[in-house]
C-alpha cells in the first residue's frame, strides 16, 4: 500500500464527517447543552468516531471533558436515567439514557488525560489536563485521536487521523518509541486494529513495535489477554496474528507460535506447521455458524484450539530411520502446553479446559479410518467430546489443508460417515430410553396377575402405545391397560392370577 493517502476516499470520509454532524442524536447535543452551560467542554472521542466515520453506528458513546469527574457526575445525574461511577479512580463516569428498546444511549466520559506513565511499573499513572489536545495526543492511534465537540458539532483532528483512516493507517499521534514507552500495551492494540480494520501499522510504528517489543512483558496478563482476545474475535484474525508474529510481540505473548516455524510437517513439503494453523484457523472460522446455529461465530474456544492445536508438534518432532518425520503424541503434549500459555494469559478455568481438551482430541479421529470404529468408540468419541463435540468436528474438518484434492475428499466423507453415526447412535439411544408409562409392577398390581407371559403382554401394548402416542401419563394408560385386558385375557389362557 503506497503512503500517499487515498485522496479519493479522504474526500469521501470529509462527506461524512458532515453527515454525521449533520445527524447527530439530539440526545447527544442536549448533553453537550447541559456541559455548556455549567462552562465545560465535551466532545465524543476516539472509538465511536472512528466507527462512524467507517459507517459503523453505536449506541455506546466515548466523550472527553474538561470537566472533574466529580463535576462530570453531578452534571450526568442531571441528565442520565441511571450513573455509575466505577471507572472515577481513571476519571471515567459513565451513564444511561432511556430512549426505547435497542435505542437506549450509554454515555462514558472520562476527564481530559495527561497520562504520566512510570516506566516500570504496569499502570498508567492517572493526570487530569485542561485541553482536548493533549488529551488527543496521549491516544494510542491517530484514527483514534479524532474528535466532535458538542453542542458545537465541530470536528477535532490535530493529528490528520482522517487522512490515515482514509489511507488504512494505524500511525501514532506523538513519536511512536514515545508513545508505546508510555504503555507497551499499544503495541498490542496495533495488532488488533489490523485485525479489527484491515489497516496496516504505518512503518515507523512497526519499526518500533519491533525494537520495542519485549517491553510488552510489563504490561498484566490480563490486559494482554483482552486484547488477544479482541483480535481472535475480530474479522481478520489471521492479519492480526501475522502482525504479532512478524513484529516480534508474539515471541514476547505467545511464543508457541512463532516457534511452529521451525518445525515441518510430516509431509517435510512446503507447509510448515505455522502456515498450517493459521489455515486451519481460517477454515475453522469458515465452519463458524450464524447466531442460531451449533458454533455461532465468532467462537473464541473453537479459534484458539485451531490456532494452538498443532503447538506439541516442535517438541515431539523426530526424525525416523525410514527418512520420515514423525510428531508422537503432540496433541497430548500440546494439550498441557496449550493449558500452560493459556493460564499464563490468565484465561478462565474452563476456557483453558475447553481449549486444552479441543487440543488433546483433535486427532482422534483419524483411527476412525473408513469406518473401523466400533459403536463403543464412537460413543465414546462423543462422550470425551462432551460439550465440545460440535467444535471437535469444526475443528477436525478444519485440519485437512493437503492439496490432494482426493485425500482431501476421502477425509471430508469419512467424517460425515461419522457424524451419520452418531446420529444414527443418538437417535438408537433415545429410543432405548423409551419407557412405557407403567412398569411391570404396577401392570401386575392393576391387573391382579402374577409374573409371566402375560406380563410381557401387557407391556408390549402399552409400549406400542408409548411409541404410537407418546406419554398419555399413568391415569389414561391405567384405562387403556384395563380396557385392553378385558378384550385380551382370554389370550392368555393359564394366567395366574392373585385370586386364584
Ligand atoms: P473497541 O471499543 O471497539 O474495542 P475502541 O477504539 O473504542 O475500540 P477502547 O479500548 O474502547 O477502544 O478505547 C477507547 C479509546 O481510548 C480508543 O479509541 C483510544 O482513543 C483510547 N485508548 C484506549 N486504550 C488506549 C491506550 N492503551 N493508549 C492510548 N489510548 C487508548
Ligand atoms: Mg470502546
């Protein structure tokens, strides 16, 4: 992509800025009424004016002030239908407006920073300032460093980051060494907002992603995580990865991935296992379902487990005496790395269950070859799958990238063989479950008699009329039993009963 910014489009997204002036929420400008007429300053910023101007709308708006956080709540109380205050410590009130259902605004304003940062520690240091400038300037991003005052309607973009959103830039607003010292987190942020956005990180911010990026190790594993988590959700998830990987920030949060360069697959061809995961993310991604699907998508416990599934490979990885390579066991011992990284990132208990299970399972398909299993081993493929199972079969479709269109062929309906049986299973099961509504005892309590043929009988009519009608309840079934023995007893000649 050439530096020279897309003139075109630059002309286009100078269009919408007036167009989103023009039709701003007079919610919004009311709001901006009320800090006016206390003698503050309010702009919407950053995120929801990016997205805007990308004609993406929310109804989740960031604003900056010149007000206190103090005086920014009694202002809010006078406007919002509910306030919160649990972002005050970093300046940040945030409030509800009731407009009507999907309508609703929430509104988060946060005091003008002068962030100073203490280099060694994993927290920004919390300055309020006095102008929308250097508030600006202390963003992550110039596409992020726009603002529209309100009630003005006017827009605020000392860092050109209209020309840069028109471009696909991701460019700092101050020297970028500056600015990710300030918080290395940026850098992270970076590799998101390719992922989010399709842009490209501008090259002086890449150069110093790269020599900066080791000083992502002071920022929380949490902080870390959320924006990883951010990117593997986002439309992109493989740009954003790339990023990581050929900046040097992966080797720093995930250097599992990186080091899958090293190692090649067990065709020893042109795939390594690098290229390998992230085509089987991609495929992965493809397989997601729509929101009333199995797997809606975006799914972060099916995208982690493609990307990571193959990370045992580098360790297990042994050259045979045949000439082959061979990989023993590397989901299992992928399994425990995946657990180790992902609790490193501080991910949650059962994301690291799920993910680390998905690992583990994922090759067990292939001793299903054409058909060979059993009915026990597919049950319990299903019950080792358990929740899971429906990403494990994503997953395991997801991980045939060979070129051999045949191959690749025969794996696809191998799998939908076995997914044909554990339907057929499911379905046989639910039928074995299938009880008549009286048991034996009770048939033998209404109808007098003692064990024996007749017994079975009656049970196989009631269970006929299980399966014709389904559950009738105890009462009507009692009926029919007893309407059906009178007619059928006769059948029965010899029957012992209780009286005689
Ligand atoms: P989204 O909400 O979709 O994740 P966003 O751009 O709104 O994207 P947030 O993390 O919500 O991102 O942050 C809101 C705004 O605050 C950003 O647009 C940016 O201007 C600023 N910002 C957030 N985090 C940082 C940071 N670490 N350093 C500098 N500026 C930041
Ligand atoms: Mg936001």
């Amino acid at each position: 992509m050439s530096l020279q910014p897309a003139t075109q489009d630059l002309e286009l997204l100078q269009r919408r800025v007036s167009a989103v002036m023009a039709h701003m929420n007079p919610v919004v400008v009311e709001l901006g009424d009320v800090f006016a007429a206390a003698g503050h300053q309010l702009a919407i910023v950053g995120g929801p004016v990016r997205d805007a101007l990308l004609g993406r709308v929310s109804n989740d708006l960031d604003f900056t002030t010149s007000a206190s956080p103090d005086e920014t709540q009694a202002l809010l109380d006078t406007w919002g239908d509910a306030v919160w205050d649990i972002g005050k410590e970093f300046g940040t009130i945030g409030a509800k407006r009731f407009v009507k259902d999907g309508e609703d605004i929430v509104v988060e304003i946060t005091t003008y920073r002068t962030d100073e940062y203490d280099p060694t520690s994993r927290k920004p240091l919390v300055a309020f300032g006095d102008n929308i400038e250097g508030d600006l300037s202390r963003r992550d991003f110039t596409v992020n460093a726009m603002a529209i005052r309100v009630p003005e309607l006017e827009f605020v973009d000392p860092f050109n980051g209209l020309a840069d959103l028109a471009a696909g830039f991701l460019r700092t607003p101050i020297e970028a060494e500056k600015s990710f010292d300030d918080d290395p987190l940026r850098m992270m942020r970076a590799a998101r907002f390719t992922a989010q956005l399709g842009f490209d990180i501008e090259e002086s911010a890449f150069a110093a992603i790269v020599a900066m990026a080791s000083r992502i190790a002071i920022v929380s594993g949490e902080r870390v995580r959320d924006e990883l988590n951010k990117l593997l959700l986002s439309g992109d998830p493989v740009r954003g990865l790339t990023a990581l990987v050929d900046s040097g920030l992966a080797d720093h949060v995930l250097p599992e991935l990186p080091g899958m360069k090293a190692a090649s697959d067990e065709h020893n061809r042109h795939k390594d296992v690098y290229s390998h995961s992230m085509t089987v993310l991609q495929q992965a991604i493809d397989l997601e379902t729509g929101p009333e699907g199995a797997v809606p998508g975006p799914d972060l416990l099916l995208r982690l487990a493609a990307l990571l599934h193959d990370i045992g490979k580098p360790a297990t990885r042994k050259f045979e005496s045949n000439g082959t390579v061979s990989f023993h066991h590397h989901e299992l011992v992928g399994a425990k790395m995946t657990a180790r990284r992902l609790r490193e990132l501080k991910y949650d208990k059962d994301t690291v269950k799920a993910v680390s299970r998905l690992v583990e399972l994922h090759l067990r398909f292939h001793g299903y070859g054409d058909g060979a299993w059993t009915d026990s081993a597919v049950r319990r493929y299903v019950t080792d799958a358990g929740p899971l199972l429906e990403r494990l079969h994503r997953l395991t479709r997801a991980d045939c990238t060979t070129r051999n269109k045949n191959k690749a062929r025969r794996l696809g309906a191998a799998y939908d063989s076995l997914e044909v049986r554990i339907s057929e299973l499911a379905a046989q099961e639910e039928l074995d479950a299938i009880r008549p509504d009286l048991d034996g005892e009770q048939i033998m309590e209404i109808l007098g008699i003692k064990p024996g043929r007749a017994v079975g009988g009656a049970y196989k009519f009631l269970m006929e009329l299980r399966l014709d009608e389904g559950s009738i309840g105890p009462e009507a079934a009692r009926e029919r039993l007893v309407a059906w023995w009178a007619e059928h007893s006769q059948d029965f000649e010899g029957t012992r009963t209780y009286e005689n």
